[in-house]
C-alpha cells in the first residue's frame, strides 16, 4: 500500500511510503538489523522494542497469536514500524484485539520512526486504524512523553485513556550532591543500614554483565524472589513461561552489554539483587528480589543506591525506573513521566470485552 504526504510549508515536499502488513516471523526476524538502526534513531529507544527482546518474546508467548508488524518503507529504506499482533478471546463470542507485541512483560511499548517522525507515525496509524479485521485496540505502556503517544492520542480521537506513574532519575553532577538532595532522615538511614550491613556480614556488591553469568544471574533472582514472596502472593517469575523467556532475551542482550545484574552480597551470600538493563545512555530497573531475614537491614534499598551510585560511576544520563508508582521510588526523589494505555473499541463486541475485563 502507498501512501503519500504532502507536509506544509512554504516549500512542499512529497514523501511515498510503502505500507506493509507482515504476518511471517522469518521476514520479521531478517529485519533485525535495520529494525534496530531505526529504533536507535527514534526518541522511543527501548531494550523492550528492539528486536532481541520483542523476538524472544514472540518465541514464548506467540502460540495462539497472529504476528502483524506493521512497516513504512520509503524507496525500499525502513523509516517506521509498529510491532503489534492479534489475539482472539472468548468462547461463545469471539472477540479480536489489535495489541503490542510484548504486552506484560514489555514496561514500555510503542511504534517507531527516524528522528520521532510525526509524518511517518501518523501515517502508520491511520492505516492500522482503517483496517477492519479486529475489534479492539488496547495500546498500553506508551510513554507520554514521545511520539506514539503523541500520535495515538491525535489518531484515536475518542478512545479511553488513562494514564500511570513512571518515575526516573536524573544523573547530573556528583552522586554525593545527589544524595545531599534526599531528606536527611532517609540519608542517615541509607548510611546506617549499609554500615551494619559491613560490620556486621561484610557486605559487599558484585556485577553480573558477562554473558556467561546471565544463568547465574537468573538463577539468584529466581531465588530470591521466591524468598521475598513466600506466602505473601505470587511473583512474575512464579511463571515458568517467563522465567525462559528472560533467560533467551537476557542471553541476546548480553552479547551487546545490554543486561546487567547487582548483586548484594553478605558474608559471601547474595541477599539481594537487581536487574536492569543499560540502553541510550539510561539504566533501566527492571526486577529484584532480596531475602527477608535481612528485611530489618533495607537490603533492596541499600542495594537500589548502589545501583544509581554506579550509575554515577558509569556517566550514564538518567536511572529510569520503570512502570509503577510504588512509595519506595519516591524516597529517591525522582521526577515523573507518565505512561498512557488506549483502547479503541468498535462495534458491540467492545461492549461485551469490557465486561470481560479486556
């Protein structure tokens, strides 16, 4: 399909984009390359939109789904694409939903064009908008603050949205001006459990970035995790789908230095940990878990400053931590970014999905 734009302006330029609709994994797959260049050329920039990730999760979680990647294309050159799929729900009616690929796990999703092209987005969504085999859009975890987001909100005029916290923190200056910028109740705390933790188990902390120990890495958040939530409720990594499915992805992300693990450390021990992962100059954190017969020592806390001060160490921009609003991000004194979720509903089926729940 083609699709012309004539921008305004005092000089009009033409710009023909070949709209592709992709329903095969293996074409998907050979995109790798340049699917990732555009995305580095973006403002999304996200390790959960590029390929190692979305791909590694088509591989676990795509049974039952229709892949749809939506490309534009102009004079053959990738300039945009919306990684998105179809999923059917329901017994008696069927119900079709129109989402990203990455869905759950993904804490940021999105399309993507060169440089945030509003032209190339807009045109992306409109041809997504005019097709007529599903029944729902529910587009989730854009961030507020770039293009898709922009875009969706103008295209999808009508659809409800809502929005959640994302808070981050900006890495400028000196981390020990950093930490004189947080109440001093909670600096002296922060001092306090990190001083006992050292004299009384000799606390130290380890890092995890080779892709040989990414195993390794899994294997004490796993633990770890299931410590924290014995008998208090289920964790994400009780699922044995995800647990391979962040083993593959951290497998190829490691190979580019993408995946890191914190290790909190007692008497030798790990009583805490972290995963993140490093992109576009910003650590992303994304999971953790810490034994709770350490909780009067604030392992996740003090394992948390460890993590920003080596992000102070490595000149990274900003800490960004992720979906979620919890109350122990806010001690940290970040600033806010909001996440939007839109969902485009048509005909009676819409009607029948939200009292389903979807």
């Amino acid at each position: 399909m083609k699709e012309r734009i004539n921008p305004q302006g005092a000089i009009r330029i033409s710009m023909v984009l070949d709209i592709d609709d992709c329903h095969s994994y293996p074409k998907w797959v050979a995109m790798g390359e340049e699917w990732d260049a555009l995305l580095s050329e973006s403002d999304e920039q996200d390790i959960f939109l590029g390929s190692e990730w979305l791909q590694a999760w088509w591989e676990i979680f795509g049974e039952g789904r229709r892949l749809h990647i939506v490309t534009a294309r102009e004079k053959g050159v990738l300039v945009g694409a919306a990684p998105l799929m179809t999923t059917r729900i329901g017994k008696l009616v069927k119900i079709t939903i129109e989402e990203f690929i990455g869905t759950g796990p993904s804490d940021r999703l999105g399309a993507f064009a060169g440089k945030g092209d509003t032209r190339v987005q807009k045109v992306l969504w409109k041809h997504i908008m005019d097709l007529k085999d599903y029944d729902i859009l529910d587009l989730r975890d854009m961030r507020e603050d770039c293009t898709t987001a922009k875009v969706v909100r103008d295209v999808l005029a009508g659809a409800d949205c809502e929005t959640t916290a994302s808070p981050w923190i900006p890495i400028h200056g000196a981390y020990d001006d950093y930490l004189r910028g947080l109440s001093s109740n909670y600096r002296h705390s922060i001092a306090r459990s990190w001083t006992r933790l050292k004299e009384e188990h000799e606390a130290s902390i380890e890092v995890l970035t080779e892709p040989e120990r990414m195993q390794e890495g899994m294997r004490t958040l796993i633990a770890l995790s299931e410590m924290r939530w014995e008998g208090r409720g289920t964790s994400i990594l009780d699922d044995d789908k995800m647990r391979t499915f962040l083993e593959r992805a951290l497998d190829r992300l490691s190979q580019n230095g993408q995946a890191i693990f914190h290790v909190l450390q007692a008497s030798g021990t790990p009583i805490a940990i972290t995963l993140g992962f490093i992109t576009s100059n910003r650590y992303l954190y994304y999971l953790s878990g810490f034994d709770p017969q350490y909780q009067s020592y604030g392992p996740g806390r003090s394992l948390l400053v460890k993590v920003l001060e080596d992000c102070y160490a490595r000149g990274l921009g900003e800490m960004d931590l992720l979906r979620g609003g919890e109350e122990y991000k806010y001690k940290f004194k970040p600033q806010q970014r909001r996440l939007l979720h839109c969902r485009y509903g048509r005909g009676v089926k819409a009607n029948i999905s939200e009292r389903m729940g979807r």
